[in-house]
C-alpha cells in the first residue's frame, strides 16, 4: 500500500484497473487460504516455483515495444480483466504471496497496461488481495506476528529505494530484470525443495 502511494505521486497508479482487478481477486484469495491447509510445505513452493518460471518465460517472450493509450484502451476487456483477477486471487491466498509476479504480467499480457503503471497498479491490487488472503488465514493458527512485522517494516523502507530506482529504468529494461529475478528465484525454489519430487 506504501509503495502504490509513493508510484501515485509520478502517475503511475490506476485506480480504475486496481479495483476491477483487486475486486476480483478478494473472493478468490479468501477461497484460496482455505485450500492452502491441503498441501505441503514443500509442494506449495514447488507449484509457486512453477508459475514463477511460466510468467517469467511469457514476459522475456513478450513484444518489446509499448502499447500506445489507443492500443492499451482497446486491449481492455473488464470481462477479462475480473476474470484474471480472480484467478491471481486465488493464487494469493492459496500460496500466501502478494501475487506482484501474476499481477504485473497479467496486467501487462491481458490489459495491456504499460510496465511502469502495471508496477504500481500492482502494488495496489497486492494490498487488496493480501489483505483478503490474511484474513482468510485468520483463525487458523498459521500466523506468526513478530516476523510479520519485522518483514513488513523492511518492506516498507526498501519501497522507498525501489520507488526512484523504478523511475530511472525503461521499460524494456524493467520488464527483463523483473522476468530474470522472478526466474532465478525459482530456481531457487525448486533447488531448495527438490525433495519433494521424490
């Protein structure tokens, strides 16, 4: 929410698309901290590991130049749009992360939203889905609240340092670094938990 604030201030927040898609995804992130108890650890991470490799490939992939603001109007569909948000929603909650590496792609493949506002519309819409996602946690006994607000407030300041380094990348440039580090970390992922494999 910090975050989306501070990306705001340079216009590069959409209101209108963060709560179509936000929306959309409360119902699902809610749904999917329900199922999140059927799975394990391990396996959570390897499915998470996954997704991150698909949506890291689809954005190396993906067409370099921009949408004009004719293209990126006439590529929405609301249909659409509250479609996929409810598909990150229950992503969010099912596998307790923000969803920022679905939401940026998604809003960027299937909007057409140009990287630097899909950046901060994201983080909006990650506000909004975590936010239904904890409290579908709630009651469960799965949350520990000392490490979450140490995490948080961490986040919170390293905001601010990604905030003008954000300002300071192009676009292309962002959407290959944003693909690289969502890979890596799934690698990552999938080394660490390898054992669940077998």
């Amino acid at each position: 929410l910090v975050a989306s604030l501070l990306h705001q201030r340079q216009g590069n927040l959409d209101f209108k698309v963060a709560a179509t898609f936000g929306s959309a995804g409360v119902a699902g992130a809610f749904l999917g901290a329900k199922l999140t108890a059927l799975v394990s650890g391990s396996v959570l991470l390897l499915i998470f590991a996954a997704l991150m490799l698909i949506v890291g490939a689809l954005m190396l992939v993906r067409k370099k130049n921009e949408p004009s603001p004719t293209d990126e109007k006439r590529r929405r569909n609301p249909t659409k749009t509250l479609l996929v948000g409810a598909g990150v929603g229950v992503v969010t909650g099912f596998l307790g992360v923000g969803g920022g590496f679905l939401v940026v792609p998604a809003l960027v493949l299937f909007a057409g939203v140009p990287m630097h506002l899909a950046i901060g519309t994201s983080l909006l819409v990650i506000a909004i889905n975590s936010a239904a996602g904890f409290a579908g946690h709630w009651g469960q006994g799965q949350l520990h609240f000392t490490a979450t607000a140490a995490f948080t407030l961490a986040a919170v300041l390293g905001t601010f340092a990604g905030e003008r380094l954000a300002g300071r990348i192009s676009a292309g440039r962002m959407r290959q670094l944003f693909a690289g580090f969502v890979i890596l970390i799934a690698l990552f992922l999938m080394v660490a938990n390898r054992q669940a494999l077998w």
